[in-house]
C-alpha cells in the first residue's frame, strides 16, 4: 500500500521571512510560480482574484494578512495600531464574502488584540501559523475518519479542488480520497472539469499527478450519467460554508450532483473543519452566493468563447439542502443524515 505521508507533496501557500508566499493557481498546471506578499492589500487582492482558493486556504491566508497588516500599522501609528488596522480588515472580509473561513480566522485573530503589547507581530504571526497547523492536522483527521466509511473496491467522484491546493495541506474532501487511496480500498477516482475555473481539470487532476494517484476527469454535465452507469459509488466534496441546519453552501454544480447521486443511489459525503460550520446561519437561505463577473463564462484566460453580445450569469457557489446529505465529516466526528440537532451535537463537542 501506498505511504500515506507520501501523498501530500504540495502547498498553497507557506510563510517565507517577512513574507507570505502563496502558489498562484490560476497559472496551473501550466506553471508553477509563487506569488510573494508584504501587505495586506496585496493578501486581500490575492484572494479576490483567486491566486489563492479554496475556503480553509482563505481563512488561512487572511490569518496571514492579518499579521502583515498589525507589522504595517504599528510601524505607522505604533500603540495606536489596533484602530489604524481596521481599515485592512474589512478589506479582507470582502475578499470572498461566501466562504466562512474568512471570517472565522478575522475573528480568531482579532480576539488576540486586546492583550497584545509593543509590536502584534510577532503574536499575529504565530497565531496565523498555529492556524495553519491546525487545519493541517484536522485535515488528516477527517481524511482517516472519511475513509473509514469507504468499503473496498469503491468508486469515487469529487467536485471542484479540495486538496492540497485548498487548505492547509492534505485536503477535506480529497484528504478522504488520499486516506482511501493509502488504504488501498479506491478502485476509481472521477473528477469533474468544474467550469468555469476549471478546478478540477487543471488543479485536482494536477495534484493527485504530483502523489502518483490515478484520476479520470468528465465534463460537469456528464456526471449523472456516470451515475446512471452504476460507475460511482460515493461523491465527495468539500464545503464553503455550513448552515446550522446541515445546508452546504459549496462550488457551483455541488446541487447537481446530490440531486443525481440522490436519484441513482450514491451516497454523498461533505468533509469539512469545524470552522467551515457557521451556527449563526440557520439554513441556506441565509447564505450570501457570491456573484463573480460574466466574462469568466463568456471567456477563458481572456480568450473569448461566447458569442458577441451573449450575457452570463455567474453565481460562484450553490446550496445543498441537508436531506440529500448522507454525511458530514469534519475534525469533531461525523454527522450522518446531518440536521440541526445532529450538527448542534457535533459543534458541542470540544
């Protein structure tokens, strides 16, 4: 069997001196190029335009922000630094308003501010790594956890990049994949295109090259038929955001496939951190979905690929109603046939 410690070779982003370092994803698989970052404008600008994606990866990076933009507004404003930040952090929190991550480690880091004395740096900094240990950790957690509940001989479909590349290190979803895939209990692993970024195509199938596991990719709309075909066994995504009841707010096109697993008999996993989960959100109706820009359906990469004067309607996530849900996973343990009482139970748990 494969060594699992073997199957994590990759990295988002790492800090590096003075400064946060994050792999621009938009140049894969063509190139491998790392962007260098000194402030937090840039940190909010990168998240914006997608060098860096993935929601446990934002929260991360904006953690990161945080500590260059307490290191900027000490050296300008010293003791006075804590109402001169405020600025830098609402531009972050705009960045990628849907993935709650963001939020989440904003507010773990500013919860810090009050007992900080002198320069925050160096305490913003630690917190902003310990953050990134943490999700590292709870990401082989969830991967061992996952793949306990994947029988020999299974067949697995994933949706959009939960690897690596959209977290700390090892991944939520795909964490599940590579546990599995050391297990050696994986007979297939499918990926879907996941347009019109392309996830799938250019990062996943990317990243699992990397580890030396085998991947089949197929276009978004051929999915259902896949399952139709008796070819899937289970289908493994990620989240961006879950409500208090279980509704998952993740990549667009997660719907689709639930609906269809749902219709064909496979079974559907959400394998997310605890800090995904966002109790104050009852249900998916209280979800903001983010809308990026037309062009990124018209076109790709700037080349156009629609007809002149078509318009596009381009909302970045979609919701899943927890009934097609039949599980949960995160670091705290799983949730099957997930509901409010079950994730209130869940994030009861220390």
């Amino acid at each position: 069997m494969p060594d699992i410690n073997t199957l994590d070779s990759v990295r988002a982003m790492h800090w590096h001196g003075d400064g946060l370092e994050l792999l621009d994803q938009r140049k894969l698989p063509g190139e491998v190029s790392y962007l260098r970052l000194s402030s937090a404008d840039e940190v909010a600008c990168a998240i914006h335009d997608m060098v860096v994606r993935g929601a446990p990866a934002i929260g991360i990076t904006a953690a990161y922000g945080v500590a260059l933009a307490g290191r900027e507004t000490y050296a300008k404003a010293g003791e006075h630094w804590r109402e001169a930040v405020k600025p830098a952090l609402e531009q972050l929190a705009r960045a990628r308003p849907t993935a709650v991550n963001l939020c989440w480690a904003l507010s773990r880091m500013c919860a810090l501010f009050a007992d900080i004395h002198g320069d925050p740096t160096p305490v913003l900094l630690a917190e902003a790594a310990a953050i990134h240990h943490e999700d590292l950790t709870a990401n082989r957690r969830m991967g061992e956890m996952g793949a306990s509940l994947i029988g020999p001989g299974a067949r697995v479909l994933t949706h959009c990049n939960t690897g690596s590349l959209a977290t700390g290190g090892f991944g939520t979803a795909l964490g599940v994949i590579r546990a599995a895939f050391a297990k050696d209990v994986l007979l297939q692993v499918y990926a879907t295109e996941t347009r019109p970024w392309l996830q799938g195509a250019r990062l996943t199938a990317w990243e699992l090259a990397q580890d030396g596991i085998p991947l089949s990719l197929l276009a978004d709309g051929a999915a259902a038929y896949l399952m139709k075909r008796k070819a899937v066994d289970w289908v493994i995504v990620g989240a961006d955001r879950i409500a208090a009841n279980g509704d998952v707010a993740n990549k667009i096109g997660t719907y689709a496939l639930a609906l269809a697993a749902r219709a064909h008999g496979v079974r559907l996993m959400v394998v997310a951190p605890s800090s995904t989960v966002d109790m104050d959100t009852p249900s998916a109706e209280a979800i903001h979905i983010e809308q990026r820009p037309a062009s990124e359906i018209l076109g790709f990469n700037g080349i156009p690929v629609a007809a002149a004067g078509a318009d596009a309607w381009n909302p970045v996530f979609d919701v899943t109603p927890s009934q097609l849900i039949d599980v949960i996973v995160t670091e705290r343990g799983l949730v099957h046939q997930p509901g409010a009482e079950g994730m209130a139970r869940l994030m009861s748990r220390a």
